[in-house]
C-alpha cells in the first residue's frame, strides 16, 4: 500500500484496536494470476505480540482452497470521507479523500476445531447469542460446522494508513474537523474524531 511516511500508521495496539473496530474485512487471495476477493467477519487476537486473524469460509468457497497456497492478504478499512478544497485556504487546490486502512499479510493454517472458531466468533460479535447456539440440536450445528473451513492467519506484516490531513496547515484541518463533527454522516463524523486524536508535529 503506497503510504507516505506522514501517513504511516505504525503502532501496534493502534492497528489491533482499528482491526477489532471495523472487523468486517476483506481477504484477497491470488491463483494463476488471479486475485479473488471475499467479505468475511474477523476476530482479532493478540497472543503476546503476534496478531492473529480468525474467521471461516463456506467450504464451496475455492478461496477455502487457496488461503493455504499463497500469502493472503486482509483489509481492514473504514472510515473514509470526501474532503472538498472548500476547507482550504488557498483556491488553488483539489478535492481528496481521508481515510484510514490497514492492510495485513500472513500464513493461513486450517483450524480442524470448528466449534471452536465458531464461539470466539460469537462471543466477539454477540456474546448473548451462545446460549441459544449451544441449546441448538447437535445435529444441526454439525451440519453447520461441515459446510465451512475454519482458518487462522498469524500476521508477519502489516501495513497501517491514516490519510487524516497531516500535510494540511492546522486552520484546514479545524476547517474539516468543525464541519465533520456537526455532520449527519456517520463517516465524516468518525474521521473527525480520529483527526481531533491525532498529534501532528
């Protein structure tokens, strides 16, 4: 992912934090030249200080085939806002886009205890419904179990971008913060926040 270093998100907790946030992530996987995306729901561990990315495909998923013949990658993003040069002070300027993305890459293995990634999934997502998942018929939930492959992916790198108007003059970005914080756009809303957050030298 093209970052410039002003933009580089690079600390650790940030990028685990920003994953288990906006867990609803795309995998991307390549065979014979060809990268294949799916949408899948993610739980973000931390096992010390490796990050570890857990989730399921259906099994007629062919990707449930390739995450174990190439180096997935994982893309956790959202929010992201149009910024209009109406926020800046000179005329001589184009629109843009903020956003903030991390980008992760790593080994796949296969979790042979399904149930297993099946209640972190739950108990992440909806804690409450567990009780209702274990009254179920344990011929149903096997049935359930077998139609998918449960996998993991230990992260060896990872990519973070936080686009924010860093390169912006402090009055352009209180011009964007004002105008977000007040908007009706739940995106623009939350880049706001992250951009009162954040420390620019």
């Amino acid at each position: 992912m093209y970052t410039p270093k002003y933009n580089q998100l690079t600390d650790h907790q940030q990028a685990v934090d920003f994953m288990r946030k906006y867990s609803f992530a795309t995998i991307v996987t390549v065979a014979n030249g060809l990268p294949t995306a799916t949408h899948l729901p993610f739980v973000v561990e931390q096992r010390d200080d490796q990050i570890v990315l857990i989730s399921h495909f259906a099994k007629a998923n062919h990707q449930a085939v390739e995450i174990f013949e190439c180096t997935p990658l994982v893309i956790f993003t959202e929010p992201h806002a149009y910024i209009s040069p109406t926020h800046y002070e000179k005329e001589q300027n184009v629109p843009t886009w903020n956003y903030i993305a991390v980008h992760a890459y790593g080994k796949a293995t296969r979790v042979d205890n399904a149930a297993q990634v099946l209640e972190k999934t739950i108990d992440f997502y909806e804690a409450a419904y567990l009780t209702q998942w274990n009254s179920l018929p344990q011929e149903y939930k096997t049935k359930m179990m077998n139609g998918i492959v449960a996998f993991e992916i230990m992260v060896d790198d990872f990519q973070g971008k936080s686009k924010l108007s860093q390169n912006r003059s402090s009055i352009e970005r209180e011009n964007i913060v004002t105008a977000f914080a007040a908007s009706n756009d739940r995106n623009e809303r939350d880049i706001a926040a992250y951009m009162q957050k954040l420390k620019v030298d």
